[in-house]
C-alpha cells in the first residue's frame, strides 16, 4: 500500500494540537496507531520524517534536544498552552468556567493568529471523539476495564531524559543488557522503589479482580504482568496470533520485551500509573565495535564488569542524539568500562553508527542488578 504522507501529517497534526500535554515520539505514534489502526503504513515514513515535520510546524512546538531515529526527544506544547490559558484569561477575567465550545473557538482563534504560513495550516483544536473513527472499536475494549484502571488510548509517560543530567555521575540500576551499543538502565529512585512495594501487595489481594479478559486484550494497553513472582508495568506490543494463549509485553521499567501467558496480565490500576517509565536506552560513549557489529565477548565482558557491583554513569550525547554514558564502578570511579573494552581490544574509540546488531548478543536481563523492590 503506498504511504500517503499528506494524510499521514494531517493525522499527527490534529493529534498533537488536540493535546496539551507533553508529547513524546513514542506516545505520539501510539495515539496515531490507537486512532487510525494499521490502515496507514506509519512505519514507513521512519522517524527522521516524522521529526523534520514536528520541526517545521511554526511556534506550535518547541523540540527540545537532538532529534533521533529511534527515540525522538520530547515535543512540548508549552507556547500553545501558555497563550491558550491568556487568551482564556482575557476573554473571560471573571472565576466563571468557559464552555467547551467556547474555549475551542477562542483555541481556533489563537492557533489562526500563529500561523505564520498560510500554505501549513494548524488544524484547530477539537473533541477527541471527531479524532477517533474507530471510536465503536474502543468502548468494545472499555467495557471490559474496572472504573479505577487505565484504558485504553491512556498512556505513561516514557523516560525523562531530563533527570539524566549531561556531565554529571549518577548510580544507576544497569536492568537489560543487548551489547554495549544498546542496554538499558534505571535511576535508583525511592519515590518508584516505594510504588513498586506497595503495587506487590496490591496486585497479591487483587489481581483476579483487574484480569484482563482474552476479548479485552489488544496491543497498547498499558498492563500489570506477573514476571518471575513479581508484578511489573508493562506494554502489550504484539498479541502473538500465531502462538496461542501468548502475547509480547514491553516492561516500561527495565527495557525487557518478553513473551507473557495471557492469564498472567492485569489491568494497570490508576495509582501506579502517575510515575513515568523508568528505562532509559543508553550506549557507551566514544566507542565502536572493532568490526560491523559487537562481538559476543565484549558483551560478556560487559556483563562481567557490572555483575554484583553498585554503578555509576556519567551522561553524555552521541552526535545523533541518543544518551551515551561512561560506566564505572561506585567505589573505583576511574575504572571504566569504555576504557577497559578499548584496552582489551574488544572495542575502538568513535561513534560510528552501528547498522546491524550482533548476531550473537541477543538482549539479555542481567538478574544480579535488577530493580529491588524490597529495598526502600
């Protein structure tokens, strides 16, 4: 089918100024798939087109950071709120609530005003129930979701790249392991460490109550699995039609995509899903794999350096935007493990863009440093 990229813009358009909240890349393309399905080939205008179109939409968003082929940074719609909530303000100084009608007129009215180029038209803000053709499909999947649980088309927020600071160390969890161009890691935090315990409990004394029927289960929907004995937040990515009883969950808190029996997903309830997801994707910095792809021993050598150790990262940016970081160990900091790849030979310094992912390291959980949730 060919990609129709006119219509393609036109959708993100209206879903972006229907929004005023904070978009990210990933939530974006997930609100484009729940709203229009797979009848739109998206996938194949790849990400670097959907961020030179963000990028040219004028003083609706501001692109903060780097953009990226595989994680765009965040596109917040600050200005657009901001002069919104004024304009509201003048039109009606008074404590009176405005009516619906009339806050998306004066919305209209506002993004006519900043629309510096005729020829790109902003689509005006309206009801999220003209966005959704397939409206009748989701009240199917609603029905089926307890009152206090999240729904479909409801999202988290992925990784704050913000709370990464570049140039500072931080200690970090180290959670999923493909190579050293790709791992995944999480910022030791009390405030989750403390959701975590208490979502444990929770879901031990009620998870036959959030169980999500096989008709209610469907790819987006933000979920609860029980992995190993612990209940963990993750993201139906695949349902797996070809194998039965089985679908893929994304687990937004340790990178991990693993393939999960259907009677083990629970509806996610409302009070853990205020916290946004804690993985963040991250490469070494400065180095490149010795041929096309990382070899094997230097992802088990990677392995071996984090193993039963307390890390530290200090951040930085890749030429391309993706987060990069040093990893060393909490109590010899200046032994680090980008140095001790290039030194042994398993790696050379650069930032070479890697194509292909090494055949032989597939992604792999590193059990001895995942998340503790019994530790507050």
């Amino acid at each position: 089918m060919a990609v129709n990229e006119s219509k393609v813009k036109e959708i993100l358009r209206s879903i972006l100024v229907s929004s005023q909240s904070k978009q990210t890349a990933f939530t974006l393309r997930l609100r484009y798939y729940q709203l229009i399905g797979h009848d739109i080939p998206f996938k194949k205008l790849g990400y670097n087109s959907l961020i030179e179109f963000l990028q040219s939409i004028p003083d609706v968003l501001r692109i903060n950071g780097t953009s990226t082929d595989s994680e765009v940074t965040s596109a917040v719609m600050e200005k657009s709120v901001y002069i919104f909530n004024s304009e509201m303000k003048k039109q009606k100084p008074s404590e009176e609530k405005l009516s619906s009608e009339r806050k998306k007129k004066i919305m209209g009215e506002v993004l006519k005003k900043r629309d510096r180029n005729p020829q790109q038209k902003i689509l005006q803000k309206q009801p999220l129930s003209t966005l959704l053709p397939q409206l009748n499909n989701l009240d199917k999947y609603w029905r089926y979701t307890p009152e206090n649980c999240l729904r479909l088309g409801e999202f988290i927020e992925s990784c704050p790249r913000n709370d990464f600071i570049v140039g500072h160390r931080i200690p970090i969890i180290i959670s999923t392991i493909c190579d050293p161009g790709e791992f995944w890691i999480t910022k030791k935090n009390t405030v989750f460490t403390r959701m975590m315990k208490v979502m444990q409990n929770f879901y031990a004394f009620n998870r036959f109550k959030s169980f999500v029927p096989k008709i209610a289960l469907t790819e987006l929907l933000f979920c609860v699995v029980s992995k190993s004995g612990e209940f963990q937040r993750g993201l139906i990515v695949d349902l797996l039609r070809d194998v039965e009883g089985y679908v893929n969950v994304y687990l937004i808190d340790s990178g991990i995509v693993q393939c999960t029996p259907s009677e083990r997903i629970y509806f996610l309830d409302r009070q853990f899903s205020h916290l946004p997801a804690q993985a963040l994707k991250v490469q070494l910095s400065n180095i490149q794999p010795v041929e096309e792809v990382w070899s094997e021993q230097s992802t088990k050598r990677f392995v071996d350096f984090v193993s039963g150790k307390d890390i530290l990262a200090k951040i930085s940016m890749t030429v391309d935007g993706k987060i990069s970081a040093y990893i060393s160990e909490d109590c010899y900091p200046s032994k680090i493990l980008n140095d001790v790849l290039v030194k042994e030979g398993l790696a050379t310094l650069g930032n070479k863009k890697i194509i292909k992912r090494s055949r032989g390291a597939p992604k792999k959980e590193v059990p001895f440093r995942k998340c503790q949730f019994d530790q507050v």
